[in-house]
C-alpha cells in the first residue's frame, strides 16, 4: 500500500486512468470532490461533505431516496438540506407495487407487500430535475439498481445495515464480528 500512496502505477495503467478525468462530468465530479477533500478533510461530517459537495457542484435541486424504514431520519436530512438546496424526496414503496407481479418473496406473512421500487425512484427524481442524488439506507442490491437508473450522480450518506445500527464498517472493526466471517 505504501507504494500506492507515493504513486506507484502497480498495473502501468496511470495515463488511462489519467484520460478517464478528462470527461467533463466526470472531471467536473473529481474536482469537486477532491476540492471537499482538501478543504473538509476530518472537519466536517458526511452529510456536511455532501452539502459543500453539492454547492461546489452549484447545484439547486437534490434528490433524496430513502427507504420507509428511515423515514424519520430522511426527514431530518431534508430539513437540513432544505436549507441550502429544493429537495424532493421519494421513499423506497413508492407507486405500492405489490411483490406478487414479480413473484417476489415476502419478508412479512400476510396478503399484500409492496416491493421497494429504487427504479422508479430515480426515474421520479429525474423527472424532478434533481441535480444530485443521496441515498438513505436504501437496501443492499436496490441502491445498485438506483444507482443504474439514475441520471444524476448518487452519493451515500447512510448505507442500510439493520444489524449494526446502519454503520456496517462495525462489522470490521468487532472482532467478535469478523469471527463470524472467519477473520
């Protein structure tokens, strides 16, 4: 690793990963971050990064995809945001489409479950203009399919572990944890 961190090109594949920074969006999203990076760095919180992040970016409106299971804190998120940025939200069951048209498990027992839906909202947040899009808790596999179908850049600001409190990098830091993964 420390190679890495003095600039040891391990894989010879520095200028191509040079060229990748030369796309507008992606050059635009790199200087950004690396911009939060350099001013924020261990001072500000994710959720603060995110706003600085945004602002850098000048952007107005902000997305936010949560999931019904935290609603109460994409609530406080949104009322923090809102103070910066328009902010539309969209929660995880959103349209209620039930998991029987997919053949879908259910977690509960009982007639009806709505499936959570993270196409359809990225496809709702498009469709609001969101310039920037956060993620809250949304599960594991659904921020994958969020993020595919979003068209604006998605970034995490709580990543869904109902085991460890939503902070899954516990389970690196117990070792009573990492046993059961045979670490």
């Amino acid at each position: 690793m420390r190679g890495v961190w003095e600039g040891k090109d391990c894989f010879s594949l520095a200028q191509e990963h040079a060229e990748l920074y030369a796309d507008g969006d992606i050059g635009r999203l790199h200087s950004a971050a690396a911009a939060v990076e350099a001013r924020h760095y261990g001072r500000k919180t994710r959720l603060a990064e995110i706003i600085e992040f945004a602002k850098h970016l000048g952007c107005e409106r902000i997305g936010l995809a949560f999931c019904i299971g935290l609603a109460e804190e994409a609530r406080i998120v949104e009322t923090i945001l809102s103070r910066h940025f328009d902010v539309v939200s969209v929660c995880c069951k959103v349209c209620g489409i039930d998991k029987k048209q997919f053949n879908l498990p259910y977690v509960r027992k009982g007639d009806r479950e709505s499936m959570c839906n993270p196409a359809g909202q990225a496809d709702l947040l498009k469709m609001a203009g969101s310039e920037l899009n956060i993620l809250c808790g949304l599960c594991v596999g659904h921020d994958a399919i969020f993020s595919m179908v979003s068209q604006a850049p998605v970034v995490t600001l709580i990543a869904k572990d109902r085991v460890l409190g939503h902070n899954p990098a516990a389970a690196i830091y117990s070792q009573y944890i990492r046993r059961q993964f045979g670490v």
